[in-house]
C-alpha cells in the first residue's frame, strides 16, 4: 500500500479540534506500523488545504492543490498516485486560485467547493442544494472518482464501491481524461457527446480548442472535434472494434464494449483494461490529439500504447468528398472510380479540399432501362454519415439501397448489419489491412469498364488455371503411389479461406476466438450480446468438420463437436445449404436464443456466417440428449427417479420462461425428447429454437401452412390444422413427460390393445394400474404417488382439447405441490387416430425422416 501517509494530515474545524488531535494521533501512530490507511473522504465543514491530499483507499489515486507546469496558478485535481503526476480531473478548471490559501471542503448546504483565501467560492459542484442532504460527504475512490453522497452511505460505498446512491461525481463531469470504470454516454436524443474537452494549453487547464466523445448516429464512433469541426473519427462500432482503426488489437484497444440498458433506451460505452490492476487513461491533449497511456511500472513513465490521428490520412477528410486517402501511394489523395476532380487545378497542386465529383450521373432518376450498379471497394474506412438499418442478410442490403434513388453506397458487416449512405461520402480511407468493403453506386456505364477488365482477367485466369490443374493431375497420376501421405498433409496445412468482411487481420481473430473475456461476447444482433465467430477458427476448432468431431444430424444440417483456442468445448450446427428454409431458420435462431437467458435453455455462444454458410454456436452439452438415455437399456438405469423428476421439472421450467417470463412469448413447436440435452449434472436444456414462433404479448393463437414438428409430439389441432399455441407446446410436454417416466416412446410404441403410448397410459391410469406404465429401472426408487401424480399431470396436458389442457404455471404448481386436487384427463380419442395417420401429409415437412422414427436417435446433437 503506497503513501501510508499523506502529505500534511487531516484538518478539522475549530469546534471540531479535539477530535482532531485524536485523529492525528491515530495516524501517526499507526503510520509507526505502516498499516494505516490515508483518508480518502472529507465530509460537511472540513478542508482539504493546499499542500494537502486525500489518496483512495488503495492508493491509486490522489486529490490536492497542483499547479501545472511553468505555472503559479493553483487547482484541484485529482491524478494517479504515481511518481509521474498526471492530472485526470481538474475541479476549478477555468478559474484558479492564486496563491496557496485555497480550500476546499463540502459547504453547509452540501456541495463540494474550492474557495480561495478570502472566502470567495471559486468553484463548486452546483447542485441544487434543496435536493441534496446538507451533511453530504465527499469520497475519493479506488477509480479515480470523486463522489459526493448522503454521509450515513460513504462509508459503504467506499468499500464496496457502489456510487449508485451519489448526488454528484466527478465521472459525470469529466475533463480531458476517461479513466476505466467511466461511462460514455451515446444517445441520439442528447446530440452530440462532446464528454472531454482538453485543456487549452500544456500548462492551462482551461476548456481548450479540441473535445473528445461520440457520435450519437448510429452505429456510433468515437469523434475528436476541433473549432472547424470534426478532426478525427474511429469509424463505426461493430461490436468489437471501432472499424476505422484497422490496426486496433489486443495490446491495446481491447476492452471498450457498448451496453444498452433496455429501460430507457440510453447506451453507454466502458472500456475494462485487460488486466485490472493496470493503471491506464484515454485522453485529449490540448493539440487534439487523442492518446492512451499505460504506467509501467518497471520503467516508472507513462508508455503511449497509442495515440490518434495518427497518419496524414487520419485527419478528418483529408482528400475531399468523394476521394480516398491511401497512405501507400503518392500522392495520397485519389478520386474514387468513376469520380474526378472538382476543381483540377487546385486538385493538381495538392489542394484537395474540393474532393472530386460523379464523371456520369446516375441513371436510376431519368427511368431508363439501363440500371446503375455497385462496385465493391475492400478494406476502407467506411464514409461517415451512415444510415443504419438493422437486417442480417447482405442481399437485402444491396436491395433496400437498389430502391432508393437516393442511395449512393451501400456496406454490409454482421457487426453492424446494412449501412446505407446517402449524402456525400466523407472521410474514406483505403487499409492495407482491416477495414470493410464499401459498395458504391454508379452508372452502368462507369462500370462496363471494369467489367471488360475483369472478363479479360478472368479468361486469363482460367486459361492458366486448366494448364497448372492439367499439369497436377497429370503429376498425380503419375506418381500416385507416391503421395500416401499427402492428404493428411494437405488437410493440416489447409489454406484458410478469405475471412469474413468483419475481420481481415490475423490478430483479431485470434481474439474472436472464444466467448469467454471481455469485448469478445460484446457483437451486437438485435440488442443482445452475441459472438460472430469467424470461419477459420470454427474449421480449427472442429478439425475442419472432420468425421469425428461429428455429433449427429439435426433438423436442418449435421452438428459438430469442437474445441475453441481457449478450450471451450462448443456444438456446431452447420446448417445444409439445400435446405430452402435455411436463411429463415437461421435468422430467426440466432435472434431468438441470443435474447433468452434461463438455465434451462441451452446457450448459443454466437455464430458464423461464411459466403452461403451458416453456423450457430451453442454450448457443448456433454451428455447429449435426454433421448440417448431414456430409450437405451444400457443406460436408461442411470437416471433416476430422482432424477427424471428434475429433469421433468426443469423442462417445464424452460417452457414456462419460454412462454411467460421472456420478454417475448415464445413457441417452441419441436419440444421432444431429442431436443432435451443434458449438461454434466443431467440438468436439463431446451434446445433447437429453429423452428419456434415469436408471438405478441395479447396473441394467443396463429396458424400456418407449413407444419413443422415430429410425429408423436404434436397436437391434434397443430398436426391436422396447423393451429398453434401455447398449448400445443404442452401437448408435447405431456408426451415427453410420459416419455420420461415410462422409458417409451409415443411414436414406437405398438400394444395390442392400444395404438399409441397416451392412450395406453390413460387406460392404465383409468384401471388403477399406473404403477405398471412406469419404467422398470426407476419402480423401486419412486414415491407411488408422485409419480402417478406425474402420470395424470402428463395425461392433462395431452387431452384432445387445448382448451383443457392446464397452461405451464399450472403445470408447474400441479407438478410441485403435494395436495392440489388433479381432475381426471378425459380420453384423448383424436390421438388415437394420429396413431394410425401416418398417410396423412404433413406439407414440407422438415422432419420426415421422424415418420419412421428416426429423428430421435439421429438429432441427438450437442
Ligand atoms: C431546485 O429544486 C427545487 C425543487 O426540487 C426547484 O423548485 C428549484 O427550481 C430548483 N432550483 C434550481 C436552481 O434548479
Ligand atoms: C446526517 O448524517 C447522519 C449520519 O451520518 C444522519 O443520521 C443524519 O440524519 C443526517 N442529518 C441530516 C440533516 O441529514
Ligand atoms: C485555439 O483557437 C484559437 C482561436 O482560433 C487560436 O488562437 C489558438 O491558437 C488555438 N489553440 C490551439 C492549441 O490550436
Ligand atoms: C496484472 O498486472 C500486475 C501488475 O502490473 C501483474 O503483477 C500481474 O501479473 C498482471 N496479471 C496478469 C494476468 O497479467
Ligand atoms: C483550395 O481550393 C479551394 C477551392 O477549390 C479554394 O477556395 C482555396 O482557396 C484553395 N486553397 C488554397 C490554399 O489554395
Ligand atoms: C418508370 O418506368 C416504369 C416502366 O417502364 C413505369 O411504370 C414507371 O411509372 C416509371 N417511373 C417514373 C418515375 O417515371
Ligand atoms: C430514401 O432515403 C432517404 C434518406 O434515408 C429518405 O429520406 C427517403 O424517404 C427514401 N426514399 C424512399 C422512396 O424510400
């Protein structure tokens, strides 16, 4: 603990002097054993004098009288406690104290303030004195902030650093300087967020030329503004990094993430260094440059990690409108294609300020039949002034710009989703590395040239292509017992594909790589948290989708197994290309279970996307699926009665948060026993969300043509009519539920006297022969009269009527308590038919295979 003791002690008032001395002699003596914490807080009627500090309660941060460089003037600040004193805050920024006779001290009507040597109150925190508690105590905490709070909270919340409470802190009005645990606030109502504004000159601390903050339009970006305006942007957030920064890494920019609080819609952004005991700052200096510094404590000096604008391309539209700015090239201003100088004379002497202009209009205004089109620009810092529109797919992207005439550019990044530009393109730069690809629009005749080019390039290619492959094959063939080898060779050492737009740079995905850390889970789809994982390292975690790493095949691809970079074990669902329901699935997926949080859902870490390719990652759930137990005699012993009664329990769980506690009411529609998975402790998850509907809080019932789901688990009215709702899931609960308890499936199941596993049952419980429908291995472990409780809860939830059937907080209560009166299940006559429907055509059916059954054993994934 540095600074056992601070400069000078703590100084109380005359009345209070007695007190004082006690005080005093506690430090001092306690300084002797060097355990003794400096104060860190002054509370109504006492002073911080000039010459003295309070220092957090680690000593990270220290707050007192300073004087900057070539400089008498003096003001109170607060810095990091290190041997290099850098100011972060400054209280009285644009009016010092002259002289050493300042103090400050918490007023009598509660605020903080600086007075100079006479009394006269040089600074204070203005806050409207009937709203604040008169004995409010001002704190110096472990993040650098200084918080004003009611006194009886100071002492808590300096331990455990809870400011919620505080009537004023210093994070809320920063200076020049964000220190980690700070919030940025984004919000398009507010305008601009000019938070930092920097100091005027090294040695005054007074609002200077340049400010620092976001840029509320969305998707937002961190802006430097100066007197003329924007200086220097980071491009557009995505989630992970700020897009313009195409050198952003690990090392340094790792960390910011962007929260959106649902309530009132306002959006945040934090930075969280890597390693929390890291003492670090982002800041505006008084030339407009933006920097961020790190102490390093082996050298004991600040380390710039970096600072921005950095290169000549990064001041702010350096080439103009419509021109881009290559670092590389020389000159570095260039119109785009299609583009040229506005004013060439000026452009030819390096006066690029009047940017450069369309060559042909666009043709979609005159209605001709010759359509304008796009031409794709990789690896640029996007133009500023973005529309976003939030879609998924990128061919809806090209089309909503395609419609409107006012569209001149499009861009797509599954971070952000589909931006579309409309005004002049400004501040474009070209990367040798990162950035994304920009669509720009032209007139088909500007494109033509290009396309001439290309033909020509291809038929090149092509030509030199079939001579190299004429060559290989030949060379195969002729030394084919030669090259045993050279398959596993060529697999291991397989050529990684061209990354997704959203990461060109090795580093990056690198850090994509796993959902666990800190910026990495921060992807934003549909407001939730969600990782886009990159394609290269699903092929490295699922040894490029090898045999082995194969679990099974689901509704709509096969499912892998695989293992990230950082260890984590995941289940891939690569969804089959064939399928026409494929994108739609997906979409509605991966939007689904990103905003679905319950212990008894599976998690999806996040997904993939790669050309037509798309993959969902979930949580890899060691056990399988309740399936792969229940129907298998070697290993249908090992769960319980005990056991299986959790498991009914936690699926009804699941299903009760998926149709009343989400925010969105949520139909399942595939609840089966294959769909059940189970972790290490044979808990229980809900999964396979591709083919669940989203429904309105006051919609209670929907139909469709397409009827999706497995025999044997759907109801009457969904299977025959394609009604369904809340209650056709409970059918399917019930199902499984017997399912559970009798080890036998519904679809298979073949007595003599009965067609079908419910009406087998219903007539078991009818007689007073329940006991007998129970699974053999779980007789002796069971309580008779629960589990017949069980069987006539299962049996209610698949009665004929949906009307009859009990809702899932019903089923819960019915399940959990002991006494409430169960009425009895009328006889399900309409399943008896289904058992013997199996001609009746199910239209598109996805499940086909599940007819014979065999979805049960194949889809046992995950
Ligand atoms: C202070 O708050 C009171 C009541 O909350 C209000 O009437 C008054 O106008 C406020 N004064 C200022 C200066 O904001
Ligand atoms: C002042 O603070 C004490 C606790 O420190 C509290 O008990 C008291 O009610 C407060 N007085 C006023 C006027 O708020
Ligand atoms: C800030 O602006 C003023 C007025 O335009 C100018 O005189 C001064 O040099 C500027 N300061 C810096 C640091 O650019
Ligand atoms: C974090 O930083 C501290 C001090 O700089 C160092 O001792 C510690 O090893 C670091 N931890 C990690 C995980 O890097
Ligand atoms: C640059 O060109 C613009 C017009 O294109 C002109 O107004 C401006 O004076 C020029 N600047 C210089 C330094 O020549
Ligand atoms: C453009 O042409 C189509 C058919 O050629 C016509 O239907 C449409 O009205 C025209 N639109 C305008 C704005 O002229
Ligand atoms: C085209 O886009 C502009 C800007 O977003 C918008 O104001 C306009 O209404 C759009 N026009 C059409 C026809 O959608």
């Amino acid at each position: 603990m540095p600074g056992a003791f601070v400069n000078g002690g703590m100084p109380f008032t005359g009345k209070n002097r007695a007190k004082f001395w006690l005080f005093s002699l506690f430090f001092v003596s306690s300084s002797l054993f060097s355990y003794s914490r400096a104060a860190n807080s002054i509370s109504r009627g006492q002073f911080v004098r000039d010459g003295e500090t309070l220092i957090s309660p680690s000593g990270n941060f220290e707050l007192g009288f300073f004087s900057p460089a070539n400089s008498s003037r003096r003001y109170v600040g607060i810095w990091y406690h290190v041997s290099v004193k850098t100011v972060v805050w400054v209280a009285n920024r644009d009016s010092p104290v002259s002289g050493d006779s300042g103090v400050m001290t918490v007023s009598n009507d509660g605020n903080l303030m600086v007075l100079d040597g006479n009394n006269g109150t040089v600074w204070s925190s203005s806050i409207n004195s009937s709203s604040v508690p008169t004995n409010s105590t001002a704190v110096l905490m472990d993040t650098g902030n200084l918080v004003l709070l009611a006194s009886a909270e100071a002492d808590s919340a300096s331990a455990g650093g809870d400011v919620s409470n505080s009537n004023w802190q210093s994070f809320d009005h920063p200076t020049d300087t964000y220190l980690p645990g700070m919030r940025v606030r984004v919000n398009s109502t507010d305008g601009e967020n000019r938070a930092f504004r920097s100091w005027k000159s090294s040695d005054d601390p007074s609002p200077g030329n340049f400010s620092m903050g976001v840029d509320p339009r969305l998707p937002p970006q961190i802006v430097i503004w100066g007197q003329s305006g924007r200086e220097w942007r980071s491009g557009h957030w995505n989630g992970q990094i700020f897009t313009g920064v195409p050198n952003m890494t690990r090392s340094y920019l790792f960390g910011f993430r962007l929260w959106s609080i649902q309530a009132d819609g306002s959006r945040y952004f934090t930075y969280t260094p890597l390693n929390s005991s890291n003492l670090l700052m982002f800041r505006i200096l008084w030339n407009g440059t933006e920097e961020q510094l790190l102490w390093d404590e082996t050298s004991n000096a600040w380390t710039v990690l970096q600072e921005q604008p950095a290169k000549e391309c990064d001041f702010y539209n350096k080439c103009g409108d419509f021109a881009i700015c290559n670092e590389m090239d020389s000159p570095k201003c260039s119109c785009m294609e299609g583009f040229s100088p506005k004013s060439p004379d000026q452009w030819n002497r390096g006066n690029w300020s009047a940017g450069c202009a369309r060559k042909t209009q666009l043709q979609c205004q005159d209605n001709s039949s010759r359509m304008d089109g796009f031409l794709k620009l990789d690896g640029v810092k996007l133009p500023d002034f973005a529309d976003s529109v939030s879609t998924i797919i990128r061919d809806e992207c090209e089309a909503k710009c395609l419609e409107n005439c006012s569209c001149n550019a499009f861009a797509f990044d599954v971070g952000i989703g589909c931006m579309l530009w409309t005004e002049n393109w400004i501040d474009v730069q070209q990367f040798d590395k990162g950035g994304l690809t920009l669509q720009i629009r032209l007139a088909n005749s500007e494109l033509r040239t290009e396309s001439k080019i290309s033909k020509l390039f291809i038929i090149i290619t092509v030509l030199v292509g079939a001579f190299v492959l004429g060559v290989l094959v030949w060379l195969l063939w002729r030394f084919k017992d030669n090259l045993k080898g050279f398959s596993i060779f060529y697999r291991k050492n397989k050529k990684l594909p061209l990354l997704d737009n959203f990461v060109k740079n090795e580093e990056l995905s690198a850090e994509l790589s796993g959902p666990d850390g800190l910026a990495r889970d921060a992807k934003q789809v549909g407001g939730a948290d969600i990782t886009v994982f990159n394609f290269s390292s699903i092929e490295a975690a699922t040894n490029f989708f090898s045999e082995e790493n194969k679990l099974g095949l689901g509704g709509f691809g096969p499912v892998y197994k695989g293992k990230l970079f950082g260890g984590q074990e995941i289940a891939v669902k690569r969804l089959s290309r064939k399928s026409s329901q494929g994108l739609d699935e997906f979409k509605n997926e991966v939007m689904l279970i990103a905003k679905l949080q319950h212990r008894n859902l599976v998690r999806l870490f996040g997904f993939c996307v790669q050309g037509e390719d798309k993959m969902l990652v979930y949580e890899y759930m060691p056990n399988k699926s309740l399936d792969s137990f229940i129907f298998n005699p070697a290993k249908r012993a090992k769960l319980d009665w005990k056991k299986r009664f959790e498991i009914i329990e936690g699926i009804a769980r699941g299903l009760l948060y998926l149709h009343r506690d989400s925010r969105l009411r949520i139909i399942h529609r595939d609840l089966k026993a294959s769909n059940i998975l189970l972790d290490e402790e044979m808990n229980p998850k809900i999964s396979d969300f591709g083919m669940a509907r989203i429904f309105g809080t006051n919609e209670n019932e929907a139909s469709t043509n397409r009827v999706v789901g497995t025999y044997g688990y759907m109801s009457p009215e969904y299977a025959m009519e394609g009604l369904f709702s809340v209650k056709s899931d409970v059918y399917s609960f019930g199902v499984l539920l017997l399912e559970i308890i009798s080890g036998k499936k519904n679809l298979g199941f073949r007595m003599l006297e009965h067609s079908n596993l419910i009406v087998h049952a219903w007539h078991h419980l009818k007689e007073g022969k329940g006991m007998e429908l129970i699974d053999p291995c779980i007789r002796d472990t069971c309580s008779t009269d629960k589990v017949l409780r069980c069987i006539q809860v299962g049996l209610l939830c698949v009665q004929d009527s949906a009307v009859d059937r009990p809702a899932m907080p019903s089923v819960m209560l019915l399940l959990e308590s002991k006494t409430a009166d169960l009425p009895f299940p009328k006889l399900p006559r309409s399943t008896s038919i289904t058992g013997s429907m199996d001609t009746c055509s199910l239209s598109e059916s996805q499940e086909i295979e599940s007819l014979n059954g065999v979805t049960a054993s194949s889809v046992d994934g995950r």
